[in-house]
C-alpha cells in the first residue's frame, strides 16, 4: 500500500483540500467514564490531501500523494496549506466507560474511540471512500449496502486495519467534539482533528487520514 502520510516530531502538518466530514449521526453506542493524562504530544503527521481548484484553473486537482514537505505559508486564498498549530486536550475530559475516551469531528461526519483491548481503538466515517484492504468487508450483501456501511479503521499499536461498519462501534453516549486544529494521546495513540481530516497515529511509522474525500492508510 503506498504510504500516504508519515509522522515527524518537528514537522507541522500540510494538508491539501477542503472540509473532512460531513452530517450524518453513527448508529448509537455505549456512554461515559475516565482516563489518565497523556505525557508527550508528538507533532502531527504530514499528509498530502487532494486540493480544491478554481475552475478556471488549468489544473486539476490532484489525487492523494505521498506527503511532501513543503515551504509555501497559508493564506486565506490558499487552504492547500493548513500550518495552524495543534493544540493538545487533556483526554480525562472526553472520558468515556471502561477506561476509554471518545470524541467526534466536529461537523459529526467522523466518530473515534481510543480503548485498551483488540477492537477498542478507531475511527468510523458516516460518508467516506471504502479504505484500500478493507473491500471484503465492505461488499453489498442482502442487509446492507456499501453506502449503509460507515468506513473506517481500527488502531493497534503499530498497526492499522481498514474495515467497514454496519453499527457505530466508535459511537458512545454525551460524545463530545474534539475542535479543529486538536490533538488526543491515550493509551499510545494520538489523533489529530483538522478542518481536511481526522489523522490518527498507531506508532511504528503506521496511521490513518479518514474523510468524506478520503480513506487511507500505511
């Protein structure tokens, strides 16, 4: 699987295309409890997203690339360059039972728990693209269709499984937002909302970008 985005301690993310989520609401999950404080935030990963363009523009937008380092500022006309600094939470306030937290993206499109056990850990997308690996999972049967599923991934240390969902498994009761331009570490892993995307890192180098335009992973 080509390799969509890499973490660095000292690099500050690049980002390519507008909003990540979209509206819809997960199926509901299980409600509320606590969690301990996360020691080091590590810098968010570098990821190149697919860039909105004017459509006088001879170019079009590019599809999803290997992260690029890049030395262009941000400005008002130019949303391909999102450097806004990461701000990190304290996790204990989105705790949730069984030593969990849970949050969701702000526009409600993205739903994700961080648990201690197998399966625990992840993100679900109401509106996404089927992940790269996960197409068995995510075949139409005589229940569900793919558009029914909600797409995502679970998180394991050093790994990353793409799937799909037919119940909100990341969804919990009184789940609160995680702000645009945030992180979360807990229990090893640490997430990051931005306005293109919910970026996650599993450790080892492994992660995923989850979006209405994109569902990836290494």
């Amino acid at each position: 699987m080509r390799e969509f985005w890499k973490l660095t301690l000292t690099a500050v993310l690049t980002t390519a295309a507008l909003t990540a989520c979209g509206s819809q609401e997960p199926p509901a999950a299980d409600p509320a409890t606590s969690t301990s404080v996360a020691v080091q935030i590590p810098a968010p990963p570098q990821v190149t997203i697919a860039a909105p363009t004017d459509s006088d523009s001879d170019d079009a937008g590019s599809a999803t690339q290997a992260p690029q380092a890049t030395e262009s500022k941000p400005t008002a006309a130019d949303p391909a360059n999102n450097t806004a600094p990461i701000t990190p939470v304290d996790p204990a306030t989105y705790s949730v039972p069984d030593n969990q937290v849970a949050w969701k993206s702000p526009s409600g499109n993205v739903y994700c728990k961080i648990g201690s056990g197998p399966f625990s850990s992840g993100c679900q997308a109401a509106d996404a693209p089927v992940p790269a690996g996960a197409e068995a999972d995510c075949a139409p049967n005589t229940t569900f269709t793919v558009d029914m599923l909600s797409k995502g991934f679970y998180l394991d240390p050093g790994h990353v499984t793409p799937t799909c969902f037919n119940q909100g498994v990341f969804g919990a009761e009184g789940q609160k937002v995680l702000g645009y331009n945030t992180s979360i570490t807990f229990n090893g892993f640490t997430c990051f909302s931005r306005v293109e995307a919910m970026i996650c890192d599993a450790g080892g180098g492994h992660g995923f970008v989850l979006s209405m335009q994109q569902a990836t992973s290494n």
